[in-house]
C-alpha cells in the first residue's frame, strides 16, 4: 500500500509544495521536475533517469544526498487515547545541514508534533532522529495515549549497534515467542537475522500489539 505525505521543501533556491509517496520502505518525491528516492528522509538521492528533463543545478547534494534543505509533511497515523483508536497526523519537521569536509553534513533535525483532542504536543527538535523525538514526544503526551504504530509495537526493535534516522525498525512477528524472551542485547544482537522485516517508525500491520509505555 502507497501512502501520500502532503509536503512542502524549501531550500536557498526556494520553497516548493509536493507530496512524498510512501510505500513502507521507500520514500519519494518530485521537486522542480527532478525525482529523488530515499529511504531515511536524510539520503534522498536524485534518479538519474530524470537527468534530461532536469536542473540538479538547483539542488545542494553531499555525497550524492540532498542536504542544505528543509523538509516538512504531515504522516497519517493513529493514536489510541483510552483504548480508543483516531486518526490523526504526525507533522515532521527535517532540516539537513550544509556539507562538512568529511563528507557528512553540519546538522540534521527532526521535529515532531502530534494533535490530541485539539492540543497539539511537540518534540523537543534537538537531535537528528525519529527514536528519540518519538520517545521524547510521547513523555508529553497524556498517560492514556500513545502513538499506535510499528514504534510502539511490541514486537519491534532498533538494531543495538546502531541504526538510522527513520525506517530502521527491525519486526518480529514471525518469531514473536523468541524475541519476547529475548533479556539482553547480545541476545538481540546474535537473534537479529530472524526479523521478519524492516519496518518504518510511523507503519502499521495487524498483528500490532501495543507495549507498555510510562511517560
């Protein structure tokens, strides 16, 4: 299933209103003509096919990636508030830094902000990852709502030695019974090569069960 992001890019050449297609592993959109596909929100690429039709001039690119940009959207997704599940949408806010000398760029962001009951709860917007601003903005919110998503389920799990900006979420739900007996992280580490798939913070499945947050 493809989902479309309402979004807005700006960058020193100037602001542009698109959409970002989504189809739970990829993520694409077309700005001045030019179609770029990522999968972080931080590595979009441009696609070479488009290269006749046009102006790359008109990006910054680092390594390839567009940078010195901002990138905002708005993800539907759902929240439960009291064990009632309602639509909602998550607006994230991405800003890509300008390139370092040693080819990464000078700083990257992610800010979230979710609408409850007409209240709208913000993440903090000081590091460069959706885990953090996630867990962030959920310690805001009230104690009987929480984000429903691949985030929160608990059948999911980030790699212990590292993982991404967005996107990187590793789901069990294959092998549900072994990953919840799972009590350490080298445990997680050598039973990693059974996850059933990669999976995006903000994705659903059916087989979603929630897992105990406290704020």
């Amino acid at each position: 299933m493809i989902t479309a992001f309402p979004t807005t890019y700006r960058d020193k050449f100037g602001t542009e209103t698109t959409v970002i297609q989504n189809d739970g592993k990829n993520l694409s959109m077309v700005i001045r003509g030019a179609k770029f596909l990522g999968s972080m929100f931080d590595d979009f690429e441009p696609q070479k096919a488009d290269a006749d039709k046009a102006d790359f001039n008109s990006f910054s690119l680092n390594n390839g990636y567009l940078c010195s940009c901002e990138i905002e959207c708005e993800i539907p997704v759902q929240i439960t508030i009291s064990g009632n599940i309602i639509e909602s949408k998550l607006s994230v806010h991405i800003e890509l830094g300008k390139p370092k000398s040693n080819d990464d760029i000078r700083h990257g962001r992610v800010k979230l902000e979710l609408l409850v009951n007409e209240k709208t709860y913000k993440s903090p917007g000081l590091s460069g990852w959706f885990d953090d601003e996630l867990r962030e903005l959920q310690a805001f919110l009230p104690t009987d709502v929480y984000l429903k998503s691949c985030y929160t389920c608990a059948f999911s799990a980030y790699h212990p030695a590292g993982f991404g900006t967005f996107g990187c979420l590793a789901c069990f739900r294959n092998n549900k019974k072994e990953y919840l007996a799972i009590q350490s992280k080298t445990e997680l580490m050598n039973f990693f090569s059974q996850k059933t798939e990669t999976v995006q913070e903000t994705w659903l499945c059916p087989e979603y069960k929630n897992i105990s947050y406290t704020a």
